[in-house]
C-alpha cells in the first residue's frame, strides 16, 4: 500500500475474519478499490497488531480513521515521516541527515522481492493494486539489473 491508501484506512476496512483477513482500500491511487491480502502465515504479525489496535480502540464506529493521532485526529504525512526518521535514526540508517530510505521504497523492494520469489507478475500487479502491468514490469526489470549485476562479478 502507499502512505496514502494506508491513512485513508477506516475500522471498517479492515478484515480480520479467520481466513480472509485484509484490508479494503476504497481510494486507491488508481481508483480502484481492491482487497490487500493478508495471509495468516505471511504477515501474522500484522494482524495480531491490527486486532490489538481495534481492541484498544474505545468502540469505534466503522467510518472511524483506523491510524488516529494522540489527539485522536487522522495522522498525518508529515508525522509519518517525522516518525520515519525517527526509526531511521535509531537504526543507524540516515544519509546527510536524511533516512536512507524511504518508505515508498519499501513498497518497491516487496514487489521485487515478490518477483524474485518468482511469484506470478499478475499477482505482483494485484498486490501493489497497479491498474497498468506495464507499472508492474519497472520492478521486473530492476530485478534483472540485480541479477546481472549478480552474474557480472568476478567469482573469487
């Protein structure tokens, strides 16, 4: 998911029925409302976090922002990226005194090591919620670019 999509997330979107857990994103970039799935084996943390987080909440409503601020409004970019820094800080990952990464670049290491894990491009396509493959594709070819820099080494 981008940041957006992931703080436009209401209660309501969230899904936690056994077997069918997910999160709805009903204003994607590309307009198109789909299903994030989150498989009980590949991200168990997560909803073990979220089923947490919704307990903590005092009864909220489903059209209740899911990722509220201590002043229980809707968090902001600017205090996800506050908070980035944070944790790039702390981890010993800033450049120049910026984070080294950000966090739409994770996004993009998922897709391509999705890719890498040779999972079918559609299901790559499906999964970062791009309406054109060819979106898709760019994390294809930086998986090529990484392993022909892999087969380039001189061996030892």
């Amino acid at each position: 998911m981008i940041l957006g999509e992931v703080l436009d997330l209401r209660v309501g979107d969230v899904l936690l029925e056994t077997g069918r857990e997910g999160l709805r994103v009903r204003e994607a970039k590309n307009r198109m409302e789909r299903i994030v799935v989150l498989g009980a084996t590949a991200t168990p943390k997560t909803i073990r976090g979220l089923r947490a987080h919704l307990k903590q909440m005092n009864r909220p409503q489903p059209h209740d922002v899911l990722f509220r601020s201590n002043r229980g409004t809707a968090v902001s970019y600017d205090a996800v990226h506050y908070q980035w820094q944070k944790v790039s800080q702390t981890a010993g990952l800033m450049d120049a005194g910026n984070p080294r990464y950000t966090l739409h670049q994770l996004r993009h290491t998922r897709g391509s090591e999705l890719l890498a894990q040779g999972q079918p491009i559609e299901i790559v396509q499906r999964v970062l919620g791009h309406r054109d493959i060819r979106s898709t594709l760019l994390y294809a070819e930086l998986n090529e670019d990484e392993v022909r820099a892999a087969l380039e080494q001189p061996s030892s």
